[in-house]
C-alpha cells in the first residue's frame, strides 16, 4: 500500500470514528424519573399553553376570529413582556395582515403590532387612515399618544390625549393626560389629576387600572416621592401580580434606593422571566455578589446577542443598561444609548444616555437628551441633576 493509500485509509478511519463519537454524544437524554426537570419554560409560555386557540380552516377564518386571536396573543405578550406573542398575533391575522384596503379595526390591530416592534411610523401610517375613518376610536387615540410619547413628541402625544378625553373612560383620559403632563413639567397637577380618578367610579379594566396605577408611580418616583410611588406599584401589583412593567418599574425604584435584597425578593431568580426583570435581577445580584450572579449576566447576555441576530432593537435600552451597570463597559453602553434614544425618547431613556455619558467621560454624545430635557421641561430632580452633571463636564 503506498503512502497515499495509507493516508487515506486512516483518514477514512478517523472519519468514521468521529462519525461514531458523534453519534454517541447525540444520543438523546433520558430521565431515569418523571420527577426530572429537562427545562423550565417561561411564564409566557406556561401562560399559552393555558389557552388553546380555536382550530380553523385557515381559508375561512372571518376578520372577527382572527382579530380575536390576534388581541389574545396581545394581552399576553402585554403582560409577560413576550416578543414571541407578539409574532403570533401577526400570524394570527393571516391574510388579513396585508388586506387592502382594511377595515379601521383592522389598521388599530397592525398598528398595534407595528408599535411593539419599534416600527412607529409603519404604526402611525396605519393610525392614521384608521382615525379619518373613525375619529372616535378611543382605543385608535390611545395608542397614537403612547407612540408619540415614546418618540419624546410630548406636545403631540398631548393633542391625541386631549381627543381622547370626551370619547374614553374618564380614568383612561386621566392616566393619558397626566403622564404627558408630568413630562411637560407638570408634575405636581398630573399627580393630583391621577389620584383624583383612581378614587372615582369607573368601567376600566383591571389592565387599565394598573396602568393607572404604574403610571402614577413613576410620576412620584419621578419627583423623588419613593413612600408614594411604592404603595401605587404595591396597589397595581395586588392587582395584577405578574405585570413585568409594573415590577420591573418597581424594582427601579427599590434599585434607587440601593434595596437589591427586596428586588431579589420581588423579582426571584429565574433566568426564564422577561427581559426587563432578568436584567433589573442581574443588577442585583452583581450588587450583592450573589453567587449567580455569573450566571444572571451569561443569560441576559445571550438573550442580547439572540436579539442582535435578528436585528430587534425594542430592548436597546435594557441591553445598554445592562452593558453599564452589569459589565461595566461604559463606551459600549453609550454606543448603544446614543442609538436607543434616536428610536425611542422616554425619562428612562434619557437617564441612560446621561448616565453612559458621564461614565465614558463623553459628555458631548449626550446632547440629545440634554436637548430633549430643556425641550419638555421635565421636572425629575434625578433626570435634571444628571444633565447639570453632564453639563458641567462639558464645560470643563
């Protein structure tokens, strides 16, 4: 046999070794016990399994049942912070997604779709044809306003909260008007304007009252009343335990205050949960040196490079918060708060680009939120102490 011969031989061999190796380590696990956990799904998950959808001939599905379904799939990505859901209430919609032209129900649900992935003009360009059909949608309103305050547009959010107050329930009016009120500088009558409805009679769901509630929160919070914006998350939250805004707001404010045990308590562990509380947990723990702390960062750290692969940008903030106070990269949290705010402008959003600014020692990239704060006149002692900070690093 020649030296080639042989060469080739034992590489044949090698290959079918590996060949066996790898069939061997691909052998399925098996359990010696019912009782073994092989992985533990997230609460979004538990939750869908809980309701089966109709089962339809996809041809014969009516604009009604799909709409139904669609909206199922919403309310539960609404709560458990599930961008999976919200891909199922688009494939719910089936040929409806792309019907045209579209009833205004219709154009309310895509653009409710749209605004989750961070896709607001694909949002509004859906709104507002939906509106000229019915300008009182209450429901249509709402939802410009919220895309408008997300985009820092606080005097447009203000105009679409103004229609809505005649056609919605006086509590909904409330919590819209007082939330863009509180970013105008306004503060102290949003507050008084949201305590007042939440006292009064009213037909809002339970979801619409603890958005009242988290809204009336963040608001004290804001104006640096912790004992007053605590017992409103306590109230939303004895409501609706497992709303992941509502806890994950709250454990900002327990963060705030340099409380992690209580967020440890209130947020648990598992690194299943949403997004936005996965990440206040690992803040926590790296605060505390908890031995999973490690392990907390591993995972929100996947969950980031899972959203880069497919290009998701509605968590940027979150993933530069995570960058800053998890890893403490301040250069790449601030890369990454410089792009967040030019997608999406909100207090918390421009606390981070201050913040990661301040840590980089970079104060000039954080002109936009410091733009943004003179623009809105905010009042939020924390958010203005950040922007004198930066303001008084660029002047040095």
């Amino acid at each position: 046999m020649s030296n080639s011969d042989k060469a080739t031989a034992l590489a044949a061999i090698a290959g079918a070794a590996l060949l066996f190796a790898s069939a061997a380590w691909a052998a399925p696990y098996r359990p010696n016990a019912d009782a073994v956990v092989i992985e533990q799904l997230s609460p979004a998950a538990s939750a869908l399994r809980q309701w089966r959808e109709p089962r339809r001939a996809v041809a014969n599905v009516t604009l009604d049942e799909a709409l139904a379904s669609a909206r199922h799939y919403l309310e539960l990505g609404q709560t458990w912070s599930d961008p999976r859901l919200y891909g199922y209430a688009q494939a719910a919609l089936g040929s409806w997604w792309s019907a045209d032209p579209a009833p205004p129900r219709l154009l309310v649900m895509r653009a409710r779709i749209l605004q989750f992935h961070h896709e607001f003009d694909a949002s509004l360009a859906q709104l507002e044809p939906a509106l000229r059909a019915d300008p009182f949608d209450a429901d249509a309103w709402l939802l410009f306003a919220s895309i408008e305050q997300v985009r820092g547009n606080v005097r447009a959010a203000r105009a679409a909260c103004l229609k809505l107050l005649p056609i919605a329930d006086p509590l909904v009016g409330a919590t819209c008007t007082a939330s863009t009120a509180a970013l105008g500088g306004r503060s102290d009558q949003a507050e008084q304007l949201l305590a007042n409805a939440l006292v009064r009679p009213s037909q809002t769901s339970k979801a619409q009252r603890v958005w009242a509630l988290t809204t009336l929160a963040e608001i004290r919070a804001r104006r640096a009343d912790s004992t007053g914006a605590e017992a409103a998350f306590q109230q939303a939250l004895a409501l609706t335990p497992d709303d992941v805004y509502t806890r994950a707001a709250y454990a900002d404010l327990l963060l705030a205050q340099d409380r992690p045990r209580e967020v440890r308590a209130l947020l648990g562990g598992d690194p299943a949960q949403a997004d936005a509380t996965l990440l206040r947990v690992a803040i926590a723990a790296v605060r505390q040196h908890d031995p999973d702390a490690k392990a907390l960062d591993d995972a929100f750290a996947e969950r980031s490079d899972e959203a880069r692969a497919r290009a998701d940008r509605t968590h940027l903030r979150e993933q530069a918060r995570f960058l800053l106070e998890v890893r403490g990269d301040a250069a790449a949290a601030l890369a990454l708060a410089r792009t967040n705010f030019t997608i999406q402008r909100e207090p918390a959003d421009a606390s981070i680009l201050l913040e990661s600014a301040i840590a980089a020692k970079d104060p000039a990239a954080a002109q936009p939120a410091l733009d943004w704060v003179q623009q809105t006149g905010i009042d939020a002692p924390t958010l203005l102490s950040l922007a004198q900070r930066v303001r008084s690093g660029a002047s040095r």
